[in-house]
C-alpha cells in the first residue's frame, strides 16, 4: 500500500505544480495561512518569528517552504524521494533555506523528541493510511515531536460531506481543470474516485496535454480512506494530543478543514 503510494507520488512529482492555477502564489499564501494557525495557538510575541517547524508530509513544500520564506525553521519529510528532489529543486531556485528528507511519517524519531513548536501534516495526507492504528500512530510520531504546548495541524478533504450521503450518491469524479501554463502545453486534469464497498477508495488522476494532432492522457492511480472528523479526533485523543479542535475554512483561510491540537 505504502509502495503505492510512494510510486504515485514519484510519479507525479514533475507534474505536481502544474496541478495549480499558480503554485507559488498558493505557496505564499499556505504559509500566512499556516503561520497563522500556529500562532492562533501558540500566541504572536517575539519567538513567534522563528519557530522550529516539522512538516511530516511536506510533498515538494507548498506549505513547508511557504514558512521558510516567512522566517521559519522547517524541516520537511516526506514518503517520496521525488517529491523530495523537486521540493529541494524549487528551494534552491527561490534561495529558500530548509531541510528536505525523505521520511514516513508513522515512524517516531529519537532524534525528534520534545524540538518543535509546531507539526503539520496539510493537504490530505493522512487519508492515504488504511488503518486506525497507522493514523494513531502519526499522531503519536507527532506528539513525539513537539515541545510541551506546541502545536499540531492536520488538514484533510470534506469528508464528512461525503460519508454523509448515501454510499451510492458518493463523488466519483471531481471536476475538469483547464491548466494554462506561461510556457508549456496546456493540460486538462480531472479525477474518478472508485468506491470500494467500506469507506476506502481508489483515486484515478487523469491528465491530457495538448500535442500537435491530439491530447494524449496519462492516468496515475493513489488509494484513500474517507476518514470522519470524529474519527481523527478520537485518534487524536488516544495519542495523547490535547484541546483537539476544527477550523473550517471559513474560520481558518484555509482550502481544507483543520484539526488543531496541543501537547499537554
Ligand atoms: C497531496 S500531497 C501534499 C504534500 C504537501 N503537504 C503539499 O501540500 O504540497 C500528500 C503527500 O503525503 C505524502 N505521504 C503519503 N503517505 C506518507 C507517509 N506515510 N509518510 C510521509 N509522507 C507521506 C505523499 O508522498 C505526498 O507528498
């Protein structure tokens, strides 16, 4: 599963910025939004500048280097070497200072323990694991990780409104996006989701780019798991993570929902 998930992502990280209308723009703003989040919790005085910040699923970093640009110390991990590489490339491009590894994000690290103010895992993550027992583990890696009162972020899809209908009016496809690049073939993108007969299933990501004579597709396939709200924040709970609460995106500026806890 987790090889699935790794090759899915190796696979599209040339691809990966290309997914949004402007990546650096959502970069920027990712880390006001996440800055923000984190000093919410955490308070605005002078240590807020430069906090020590864990990103566990960082991907190429829209989230992790749109914190180092803002001051930030981060360390970004992520299950994709690839993803990595890209993340390390755009850094250098930017004169971003942060440090990329590659990493999973269930296993807890000695060298982790009690550093960082604040641990984020955004963008649908989570939702890759198959079990209960994978996701109370990342929170408990999380826990690990942070100072006493530091802070931990996870965002994930809606999927409350998707566990919320009936399982045979569940999404199954999530609308076209025309891309338009500066420089470069314009591309269409769209996903088919197939439902398994639980609460798991299979993502298919279609691309088309236009070529002289056509547009020729590539379909790139990731599994996922339509995890509750209540059923993260009991997980949460049972880490050990304190004060769990949601932010909407109406409260947050944030594209997704956010689950926010503390360490005690
Ligand atoms: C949708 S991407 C989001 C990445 C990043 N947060 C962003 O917004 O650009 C999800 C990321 O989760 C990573 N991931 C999935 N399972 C993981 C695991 N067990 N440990 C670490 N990263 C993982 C994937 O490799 C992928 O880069």
């Amino acid at each position: 599963m987790n090889d699935d998930t790794r090759d899915f992502y190796d696979a599209l990280a040339p691809d990966y910025v290309g997914l949004f209308p402007d990546w650096e723009a959502s970069m920027t703003r990712h880390g006001e939004v996440v800055e923000a989040l984190i000093d919410g919790a955490l308070g605005t005085g002078e240590a807020a500048r430069a906090r020590l910040v864990l990103d566990v699923s960082s991907g190429i970093g829209t989230q992790a280097l749109g914190l180092a640009r803002r001051g930030h110390q981060v360390l970004g991990r992520d299950l994709s070497p690839e993803m990595i590489a890209r993340g390390r490339d755009v850094a250098a491009r930017l004169g971003v200072a942060l440090t990329l590894e590659v990493g999973d994000m269930r296993r807890a690290r000695a060298e982790d323990a009690g550093r960082h103010d604040a641990v984020i895992a955004m963008d649908n993550s989570l939702p890759h694991l198959d079990r209960d027992e994978e996701i109370e583990q990342v929170f408990r890696s999380m826990l690990l990780a942070l100072r006493p009162g530091g802070v931990a972020l996870v965002s994930t899809r809606d999927y409350d409104s998707v566990l919320a209908r009936p399982p045979a009016q569940r999404p199954r496809f999530d609308p076209l996006r025309l891309h338009t690049p500066p420089a470069g073939p314009r591309r269409i993108s769209f996903q088919l989701w197939d439902w398994d007969d639980d609460d798991r299933y299979t993502l298919h990501l279609v691309m088309l780019d236009e070529r002289e004579g056509g547009w020729p597709s590539v379909t790139r396939r990731a599994r996922y798991r339509a995890i509750s709200r209540a059923t993260l924040t009991r997980l949460a709970r049972a880490a050990g993570l304190r004060e769990v609460e949601w932010l909407m995106p109406s409260e947050s500026g944030f594209f997704q929902p956010v689950l926010r806890a503390r360490r005690a």
